[in-house]
C-alpha cells in the first residue's frame, strides 16, 4: 500500500477518530505485527497536538501461548498492576486507539469454557472502572491488516498478496481515498441527519420482520437519544468511535424485547466463529439460542451473566451502505456490523441519556438500560428486512423497507 494512502488513513484517525486536542494523552493498543503503521499514527499523533503517546502492544500468538500452558486460576487474576492502570485511566480519561487485527481463528483450538472463565472474571473486576469512564474520554476503534486475518477474507490469496487485498478494502470502506478529513465531516452529516429523524418520531417500538424468519419487537426508552457517526464526551469534545462506521443506534428497555432473530453474517467472538444462529426472547429475556457452528459458545455468551440475556443495542444500517456492497466478509464486527442493521446482547449506553456521562449507574438501570459484563454485536440485516417504529402516541411509521431507510 503506498505511503501516502497510510498517511491519509493515519491522519484520520488522530483528527477525527481521536480528535486530538493539544496537550491531551494518547494510549494506543494494538498487535506487535503492525509496527510500520503504529509509527505512522504516533506521529500523527503528536503532530495533531498529543502531549504524551504511550503504545501498548499484545501478541495473538502469545496469548494463545499463555491459554495453553497457564492454569485457568493463574490467567483469572487480575494483577494490582492493571488495576492501577485502570485508576489512571479514571482520574485522567487519556483518548484510547484501538488498532485492531485479529486472526478469526486465534483462539480456535483453545477451550472455550477456559476462555469464557478468564474474560469473565477479568471483567467482573475490571468493570466498575469502565463504568465511571463511560462518556468521559474519547476513544476510536479502527483496522489493520494481519496475515491470519487477510487470508480468511481472501482464501484464494496468499500472504503480502492477502495483505493488499484487505488493505485496499479497509481504507476503502473507511472512505480514505484523498479526501478523507472532508468525507468524514460530510458522512458525519448525513448520520446526524438520521439521527435527528428518529429523535423526533419519539419511538416507542421497533417491529422487525424478514423472510428468514425474524419477527422481533423491541420497546425503547423514554427519551434516550440515538447515537452514530460522530460522539461527544461530558466536556463536548467530539470524536468518531468507530472507523469505519454507517450505523445509527440507541441502547432499548432491558427486559422488554419478545420474538425471534436470525443471523444475517457470522460472529467472531473469543477468537472463534458463530455462524448461522438464531436468538429467541420470551418475557424480554433470551429463552433459547440456535447455531450451525459453535452453538456451545453462543450459549456460554449469552449466560455470561443476568444481562447478557438481554438488549442493550438496537443499531440501523442500511443494506445499501459500502461494506455490504464491498461483497466481503470479514469476520471481524467492526466491518461486518457496519455492513447490516445489527443488535447487542449485554451492557447498553449509559452517554445516550440527555444527562450523559452524569447520570449514576443505579439511575441508568432504574430507567431501563441494560447492566452486563458483555457487549457483543450480531448482524441481522437482510435485503428484504422491514422495521416498522410505533411512537408513544401510537404513530406508525416505516423506519426501513427492503433492508435500507424508509425516512
């Protein structure tokens, strides 16, 4: 990929991912193969105005090592160290980028109830720091190529080739391609646009119906506002959580969800593939879970804990939209939810309150958001999917037809 393209990408993510404003701190996490880049960003970094740029590098390989050999009561311990990190990132909210590119597969032939133990009880501790930080810093999620990762997008392809496939489709579906700075201003538009539509239809519920078979209907909260494209901290800073992005979302009423959905797009989750799944609700809580592969794992997930069995994400996007027409898989959320309207089971967005990051974590649950240790995202988009919303006065209007917007 040339050098100018990484530059226009790497620019991106410090000026509007982060939006980095002079003097703040910058933490980056990211994988040990995606040196060349990291260099790329750091100095965009400290270019846009960061005072301090710490990296923090993690290895699949390496930590598919440590499931292997480690015991799973050594690997549940959160050490005093990371707790202190997290003390930090409380009293002083540094902006978080998050390179990712994980293999699909990484954790493949690892056990899976070993797996779903360690990140249990990692963030059971580690929760109530994220939980204060909700809405107070600025943070941005966005992609590299790994090899793993490229030659699962791309089978017929082999390694660098694999890599300037899935090179070429993540700048792409990421809009960097000259213009990045001012088609980003531009899309952040038009997604605020959307967002003000469904503010003003004050809704009530969201009916889902497909010929696959999805009949959902999902109650919303009083006056929880929609989120997409660009967010903003308690201070008013903005900043683009997730690059790409096309979706517009709000978090629905905890426990008021009844019906059935179905997958549209596999899920990655723990570093191994859940495909061609279906998810039940009885009583606003998740009753029974289906899945041509890895159906262990999805009911792991979903019983992680008492939230984990409902909503806390209900997200629109448009069947219409670049990652979909990309024709590509990739096997990672980031892409693929931003391909397809798209649910989450597990924690909803305490920010999305008119009060944001000052309401407390009781008055949040009191009005109906969803409390869990997980936040995973399935993709349920369809071509012919319907969304028909009713408002608290009992209006109906037609939010999408034939899986793109209807407003």
């Amino acid at each position: 990929m040339k050098l100018e393209r990484l530059q226009e990408y790497a620019e991106l993510l410090a000026k509007r991912g982060i939006n980095v404003q002079k003097g703040e701190e910058v933490w980056v996490n990211c994988q040990t193969h995606q040196m060349e880049f990291v260099r790329l960003v750091v100095e965009e970094l400290y270019k846009a105005g960061a005072k301090k740029v710490r990296v923090r590098f993690s290895d699949d390989e390496i930590s598919k090592i440590g499931y292997k050999y480690a015991s799973t009561s050594t690997l549940s311990k959160v050490p005093n160290y990371t707790i202190a990190e997290y003390k930090y990132m409380v009293k002083h909210n540094p902006s978080m980028l998050h390179i990712i590119s994980d293999d699909p597969d990484a954790f493949k032939s690892i056990s899976q109830s070993k797996l779903t133990k360690v990140t249990f009880a990692f963030r059971k501790k580690v929760k109530p720091y994220r939980d204060e930080m909700d809405g107070k810093y600025k943070w941005c999620i966005a992609a590299v190529p790994s090899k793993a990762w490229a030659e699962k997008v791309f089978p017929k392809l082999k390694g660098e080739e694999a890599i300037e496939a899935l090179w070429e489709s993540i700048l792409s579906c990421s809009r960097v391609d000259g213009h990045a700075i001012d088609n980003w201003d531009k899309h952040n538009e038009e997604l605020m646009k959307h967002r003000k539509e469904l503010a003003a239809l004050d809704l009530q519920y969201l009916e889902y119906k497909a010929s696959n078979g999805t009949d959902l209907k999902v109650e919303l909260i009083k006056n929880v506002l929609w989120g997409g494209g660009v967010e903003f901290t308690d201070k008013g800073l903005s900043y683009n959580p997730n690059i790409p992005s096309e979706e517009v979302f709000t978090s629905p009423k905890a426990g008021s969800i009844e019906g059935i959905v179905y997958s549209s797009k596999p899920l990655s989750y723990n570093g191994q593939i859940i495909d061609e799944f279906w998810v039940k609700f009885e009583n606003g809580k998740v009753s029974k879970v289906g899945a041509k592969k890895n159906q262990k794992l999805l009911e792991q997930m979903v019983n992680t804990d008492e939230g984990s069995h409902m909503l806390g994400e209900v997200a629109l996007v448009p069947y219409d939209s670049p990652i979909q027409n990309s024709k590509i898989l990739f096997y990672e959320t980031l892409f693929d939810e931003n391909a397809a309207c798209h649910l989450a089971l597990g924690q909803g967005f305490k920010e999305l309150f008119p009060e944001g990051a000052s309401i407390s974590n009781e008055e949040a649950r009191a009005r109906g958001l969803n409390d869990s240790m997980i936040h995973v995202d399935f993709m349920i988009g369809t071509k012919d999917l319907e969304i028909v919303g009713t408002s608290f006065n009992g209006k109906k209007t037609t939010i999408f037809k034939n899986g793109n917007w209807a407003i």
